[in-house]
C-alpha cells in the first residue's frame, strides 16, 4: 500500500511538472524571441541581446531547482557562468562564445515544443478521466439545451447542441424542423467508458517516460552533462587531434582498452561511470530517474559481468570503479 501510494504520488508530481512546463516555456521561449529579433537601435538591440545570453544563467538555475523541487531528482546547478563582468569586452566575448549558454538557449527552444506535446498529454489523460467519471455517473450534469446559427459567404447553418441528464446522451443537431440531421452519444454506453479508460491508460503510460525524458534534457543541457560530448564533437568536427580522458572512455566503450566492459549494457556503463564520480545508490537513482532497486541490480550485473567475486580483502564497488578507468589493482 505503501508503495502504491508513493507511484501515485510521483505520477502527481510529473503530472504538474509537465502541467507547469508549458506556461514556464512560452515565457522563456518569449524572452529569447524577443532578445534575438530585437530590431530597435543597434546599440540598444545589442545589449538586449547581451542581456537574454546574461539570463541563461539564472533560466538555468531556475529550471533545474523547479525540476529537482518537483520531480525529487539532484540535478546540479552550476554557479557563475561568467568570469568576466557584463561591461568588458572580455564578458562580451565570454557571453557570445560560451557554449554553455548557447545550450541553454537550445534548451528553451526544444522545452517549448515538448511542453506542448506535454500539456497535450496531460489533458489528454484529464479529458479521459472526465469522460470515464461521466460515464460511470460519477459525474452528473443538469438538462441543458443551447441553439447555434453560423453564417459563412451568406450560408446559414444553424442548429443546437442539447444533454438529456436522464438519459445521459449529448445530442448535436444541424438544420431546422422541417430538413434536419442529428448526432448522438450515449455517455453510458461500454464504448464511451472504454474510450475513456484507454484515454487515461494511454496518458499514465506516456507520462512518466515523457517527464523522465524532458528532465533528461534539463540535467543534459543546464547542468552541463551533455557539454563534453558537444565539446568533443565540435573539436573533432574542427580536426583538432587530442588525448584525453574522455577519448580513453570512449576507446573502453569501443572495446579496445577493457574488452570485458563490451559484455555490459548502455545502462550498466551508464551507472558504472556515475559510480566512478562517487555517487551512491541513492544518488545514481536520482541521477537515472529510476528506483534504489533497479540501480542495485544493475550494480549487481555489472559486479558479475566483470567477475568481481566477494572477497573480504577487497571492496568490489571501487574494483569495478578502477576497472572502469583502466587501473590494474594488482599495481597499486
């Protein structure tokens, strides 16, 4: 019981954080508009535009504290942006060239389009709980009856839209008494029940993947997790030849340094490399959007898959952490 009502606790909190997004995007999509078309005097438009690139910090800082507030995930804030103060031309530079702050502004762009797709999903799933309440005569309305009269290039279509509450059937009608058509529903018929039953299944299945998704996207661009990757693309797409640390990760992922990490899943590397920045179990769960127990069964795979036996000597969390770096333990 106790977990039933934690699961409907969560889907509450993703139906509000998406509920939310929506309103919280038009306004921030707005703001950027704005600061990129601005097309009053030049030095004026500049600053603007200096100002909305200034402003990403702090949009940044407020989405991922509503995410972490609503959703109960720990996202990261990262704090002072900028070395260089606003009226510099090194600021100036820093603002325009930051590759943070351009993922932020890509944020608000992508965020703006999935709000929508979410606000239509949750109403989706509202409008399928109402219809399954009228259905089931949960819900009650009085008789009502409204008529209607269009005029369209000099046509006129009128007609009238009535609810029998006794009969719980919505009745629309086009044309007048002597040359007229009609459409009915029966509230309480199986079909209108079943319709609105799968309205609400549909939308508790998509919900919780469409909030883990979005705030995916919100850890990724604000926090900064997707920056290296970007990072790494922009300096191979320029040609510029570097070791490093992350292109030793990606020859272990391609098998050339540790064969044995091939044998484990995206998602096990995924959680083996959060175990290699540290973090519990509890913080890999909010990290992943997923549950304490499927990061310790994932944990336990990967012990398995990378043949860590229990030994009283060693902790096999931190051998599979060197591992994963490509440190043999036998050197130490």
């Amino acid at each position: 019981m106790k977990r039933f009502g934690k699961s409907v606790l969560q889907r509450l909190r993703e139906v509000l954080y998406l509920f939310l997004s929506l309103p919280v995007s038009v306004l921030l999509v707005s703001l950027v508009i704005i600061g990129f078309s601005s097309t009053t005097f030049i030095p004026i438009a500049v600053l603007v535009f200096l100002f909305v690139l200034s402003a990403m910090e702090y949009i940044a800082k407020f989405e991922i504290s509503r995410t972490n507030k609503i959703l109960g995930t720990d996202f990261k804030i990262v704090e002072n942006w900028f070395g260089n103060p606003f009226f510099s031309w090194e600021g100036v530079k820093e603002r325009i060239t930051s590759l943070r702050v351009w993922l932020a502004v890509l944020y608000v762009f992508i965020s703006f389009g999935w709000s929508i797709f979410s606000f239509i999903l949750v109403s989706t799933g509202i409008a399928g709980l109402f219809v399954s309440s009228i259905s089931l005569g949960i819900l009650t309305f009085s008789n009502f009856s409204r008529s209607f009269e269009v005029v369209d290039n000099g046509d006129i279509v009128s007609g009238s839209i009535s609810l029998d509450r006794i009969s719980s059937t919505v009745k629309l009608t086009f044309g007048d008494a002597q040359d007229s058509a009609w459409i009915s529903w029966d509230l309480s018929s199986h079909w209108f029940l079943v319709g609105g039953a799968l309205l609400v299944a549909l939308a508790l299945w998509i919900i919780p993947r469409n909030a883990r998704a979005m705030a995916g996207v919100t850890e990724g661009l604000l926090s900064g997790t997707y920056l290296p990757q970007v990072e790494t693309k922009l300096k191979s797409v320029r040609g510029v030849k570097k070791v490093s640390e992350r292109a030793i990760r990606d020859a272990m992922d391609q098998e050339s340094l540790q064969p044995q990490l091939a044998e484990l899943s995206s998602r096990e590397r995924e959680i083996l490399a959060l175990m290699a920045q540290g973090k519990s179990n509890a913080g890999i769960a909010k990290s992943l959007y997923i549950t304490e127990g499927s990061v310790e069964k994932h944990v336990s795979n990967i012990l398995s898959k990378l043949e860590l036996k229990v030994d009283g000597e060693n902790h096999r969390r931190v051998l599979a952490v060197l591992k994963y770096l490509g440190i043999d333990a036998q050197e130490r």
